[in-house]
C-alpha cells in the first residue's frame, strides 16, 4: 500500500492490524507508537474476561464511550499475541527505529519479555504520571502511573536534533480530551512522538480514536494507523480530519 506523504500526511484503515501490518513494505516506518488492548483491568482470569466498560470505567463517571474487542485473552496468549504483532512492526521499521507500547503495572513485566522475545532491542521505560487524581485507594499505594515500554529496532544512532526526551509525563485526562475508554492525553503523545524524527512515518497498529496522529501530525510528522472498531474509527478519522 501506499503511505503518507507530504502532501496527505496521514493514512487510517479500518480493519485487523496484522493483516494491516502484512501489507506494509519491509523497512518503511520511522518510528511505532502504540497503545495496544492490556487484557488487563483485574487480578484474575474472571476479572480480564469482563467487558472494557466494566474494567476501565469508574463507578460515577457519566460519559460512557464504547467497548472495544480484543482485550480478553489469557495471560499466556496475550504474550504470544505481543510477539507477533510486534514482529511484524519490527518487520516494517526502518533500522534504529523506536518502538514505544503502552502498558499497566499488571502488564508491565509481560511487554518488556514481549518486546525482547520479538527482536526489539529494550530500551528502557518512561512513565505517564497521571496526577493525584488517579483512582485513589485508602490504605494503598495510588496506581497513579501507566508505562511506555520503548525499544529500537538493532542499533539506534543519537540524534542531536532531537536531544534529550523527557523519562516522566505528567498530564491528567481531561474528560475533554477523552475520546476512547482507554485514551490517552494528546498532550502525552505529543511528546512521544518527539521520538520520531521531524518528518517522518509513524505506525500505530491500535489507533483507537487517534490520538497517536493527532498528536504526530500537531508536531510536523506523518502518521498510519489502524482500527478494527467502527466507532472508533469514525472518531479517529474525524479527529485526523480536523489535525489536518
């Protein structure tokens, strides 16, 4: 297929990301930036097989968006699903790309296995701070943080002209800028996609309500994506619209 250019800077498809992924040239993304389903959202098997509303929705919250599939495997195919979707993103980045995946403290250990088991080189781990206001437990540590687990594909040359990232971001979720049960706040993507060199493709596999290209084209780079959901993509397509 053919990928964005200067002139149509992003492409969305609706469809499944593998076979999304298989169409895609050998060594033609700059950089993957993604936040896949976790499967997680519960200590148990019971607890990951609920719908996403009934995982990632806080009691009281008025605003109810809709569920998306694929977020209820087991722990042990959730792992072997990780490698293969990230092989062939590995597949399709170009050498020295980074990959930078979005994931819980329930997950955290199984993504960093994920991403070495597929080829990627690990890299390390920067965290979204979510603020004080995350899910506050009494007589507990707050799970106040999500984690961006970040590799390259082989050897990743230093690029002055993109210096040195931030490890930390601390951004609430504004209810404004909520577009999917699990989003993200597109001022956080925004400084992921710094990662990216200034111009260049970058592939998110689950784009969800498309904030990865919202943010990627808001700081001047190109974006292709894929989301199996109808809603969501229509929500992603008018969002990419609006960034362009």
């Amino acid at each position: 297929m053919n990928l964005p250019t200067p002139e149509k800077p992003w492409i969305l498809e609706r469809g499944d990301s593998l076979d999304f992924m298989r169409s895609l040239p050998d060594s033609c993304i700059d950089a993957v930036i993604t936040d896949p389903p976790y499967c997680s959202g519960g200590t148990s098997s019971a607890d990951r097989a609920k719908t996403t509303t009934q995982k990632y929705v806080q009691s009281g919250v008025k605003v109810v968006r809709p569920d998306f599939a694929g977020d209820n495997r087991d722990q042990r195919s959730w792992l072997v699903w990780c490698d293969i979707w990230m092989r062939e993103a590995l597949r399709v980045a170009k050498p020295g790309a980074p990959i930078c995946v979005f994931t819980d403290w329930r997950q955290l250990p199984s993504t960093t296995d994920a991403i070495q088991v597929s080829g990627w080189i690990w890299r390390g781990i920067a965290v979204w701070d979510k603020t004080e206001g995350a899910r506050p437990q009494r007589g507990r540590f707050r799970n106040q943080a999500e984690y961006i687990v970040w590799g390259s594909s082989g050897q990743m040359a230093a690029r002055d002209e993109i210096g040195v990232l931030p490890g930390v971001f601390r951004h609430y979720l504004r209810q404004a800028d909520k577009h999917h049960i699990t989003g993200k706040p597109t001022e956080v993507m925004r400084g992921l996609v710094q990662i990216c060199p200034a111009g260049g493709v970058i592939l998110d596999p689950f784009a969800g309500s498309g904030t990865t290209g919202a943010a990627a084209l808001a700081e001047g780079r190109r974006f292709v994506g894929v989301e199996r959901e109808q809603t969501y993509f229509d929500i992603a397509t008018a969002r990419l619209k609006a960034a362009w």
